[in-house]
C-alpha cells in the first residue's frame, strides 16, 4: 500500500450460467459512481469494468455523477430500468444519507437490490506536514491548542470520511470544523495543496502514494488491528480503545433486477493468485489482480456478504 494501489477483484469463471441470463448483457451496460474521479468507488468501478467487459462481452461503461452527496446519482439509477443495463458502484453515503437527509427521492429498501459487497477496509488519520506532527498524541496536543485555525476534509456531509473524523473528535476531545467537498479526490487534493489539514479517509487512491513522497504524514489507521501495508503505523484504538471505523465500497442495481441477472454480474476472468488484503480484509481463493498507485483494497465479486440495507 506504500507504493501501489491493489485492488483484487474476485472472479468466478463463466460456465452453467442459468438460460436467462444468456443474453445478458445485451448492450452496454453504464455503471454510475456517485462521487468524484479518484475516490475508492471510482477507482473500484475502473478496475473492475474491463473485466466485466471483458468476461461479459459488452461494455461496462463508467459515469462519475457527482451532485448532492450521491442523492441524485442514486435518484437516477432508482428510475432506471430494472434489466441489470443501469448499476451502480455505491459506497458508505449509500446508507447513512437516509439518516442524514429528509425527504430522500428514493427509498433504499424498496427501490434497490444489492449485487455485491466488494470491500472493506480501514481508513488512516493523515495529516498535512506543515503541522509538523507524527504522533497521535502530538496531533491532539496541537488541535487543542490550533483548533480554531484548523478545518478538516471530508468527502461530503454524509460520507464515511466526515463521519469518523466526528467520531474520532468526540473520543480525542478536539474541536476542528470541516469542508465537504464532492467526493474524497477533491478533498485529498485539498489536503495536499494545504487547504485543509487533516483527514480520516479511505487508505486507497492517492492517499498512499502522498505519503512515500512526504506530502502527508500518516498517524494511524482506524481498523480494529493493524494494517499490513502500513505495519509501522498504530491503530486508532490504540490511543482510544474502542474506537474502530471502516468504510465500504458495493454495486447495486434497481429494484426488481432478475436474480439471473444479477448473479451474471460477479462473472470475470479466470482466477490467478493475489496479495493478502488488507487490514484484515477477506479474500478468495479464486480472483484476478489489478493496480493503480496509492494504497490497497481487495475487491470481492462473490456476490455474498452483503449487508442488509436496512443495517
């Protein structure tokens, strides 16, 4: 994770496919990713698309909409129709906004069907180098004292990124406002160029390659144990025992997409070996690998493990 991004995409052959889904996918097929290039959706959505393409014959054609937190996005692909040509690469906003938000256009009970869980994995506290800190208790010592001159970045109101920063400021006891911005690629470049200075976001992207270079300076990660890419770094619950976050990365589809269909989906190429996942991620036995430089997630096209949505 300090020097590429891994991203293992659980791949199943194609071979007794029920009849019903033998014509699928009869044209492209648009997956919507509700967020901004570079964020861990996006990233997923990039790397699995080829070899969707490539095992189901059409093109998995990838579509950043990015408005609202994921509201319209989602808006959208539930008027979709229900034929497994319109999905979508969703993430943790998915199921906090209806607890963020009233009046949602949609309902993500009734109007969606989940496909796959890809990930999870932990996020990392990181923070620009012009604080000059390297320690968790350094951090907390120097918001205590320069909170009010602080901001951190958050991937929107809702997001995984905002949401555990609230958390990890409750335990720590600090006072930092944020800036949401449409996505975790907006914020990340932010936090780089300095215009916020601290993170808790998802360990993928570019997030690690800033790191090895000194653009950001990685405190720790917020998984229940320690992260195998970032061994040298301690845990959150280290400090504050207990605390814990993770964030997630699923594909969904409208509500009413034949079980067939659906299940055609996880179908890739055949499987070749892969690098441990991390944080204590789960694997596969059968998958093939991709990369893209920043950090690790491990990609799981099972189509088993899904939470409920209503969790």
């Amino acid at each position: 994770m300090l020097s590429r991004v891994v991203l293992t995409a659980l791949a199943a052959a194609l071979f007794s496919q029920p009849a019903t889904a033998q014509n699928y996918p009869a044209k492209p097929v648009h997956i919507f990713v509700p967020a901004s290039p570079g964020g861990a959706s996006d990233l997923a959505a990039r790397l699995v698309a080829p070899k969707l393409t490539e095992a189901l014959g059409q093109p998995f054609v990838v579509e950043n909409r990015v408005a609202s937190g994921g509201i319209v996005a989602t808006a959208q692909l539930a008027k979709s129709p229900a034929d497994g040509h319109t999905i979508m690469m969703t993430f943790d906003t998915f199921a906090s906004n209806p607890h963020m938000y009233k009046d949602l256009p949609y309902d993500v009970i009734r109007d969606f069907e989940p496909i796959m869980l890809l990930v999870r994995y932990p996020q990392i506290l990181v923070v620009h180098p012009s604080l000059k800190v390297k320690t968790v208790p350094e951090f907390v010592a120097y918001s205590k004292a320069n909170g009010s001159r602080m901001n951190f970045g958050s991937a929107g109101p809702a997001s995984s990124s905002r949401l555990a920063f609230e958390l990890f400021k409750e335990a720590a006891g600090i006072e930092i406002d944020p800036i949401h911005y449409k996505g975790g690629g907006p914020a990340i470049n932010d936090l780089v160029a300095g215009t916020v200075q601290v993170m808790l976001i998802q360990a993928g992207g570019s997030i690690g390659q800033n790191i090895k270079a000194g653009k950001l300076v990685g405190l720790a990660t917020s998984g229940r144990g320690r992260t195998p890419q970032y061994p040298d770094l301690p845990t959150i619950a280290e400090f504050y025992p207990g605390f814990e976050t993770t964030s997630w990365v699923g594909l969904v589809a409208p509500a009413g997409t034949p079980r067939p269909v659906s299940r055609a989906l996880p179908s890739g190429s055949p499987s070749s070996s892969s690098p441990k996942p991390p944080g204590g991620a789960r694997s596969s036995a059968r998958r093939t690998s991709g990369s893209i430089d920043g950090g690790a997630v491990t990609v799981d096209l099972r189509g088993r493990g899904f939470p409920r949505l209503s969790d």
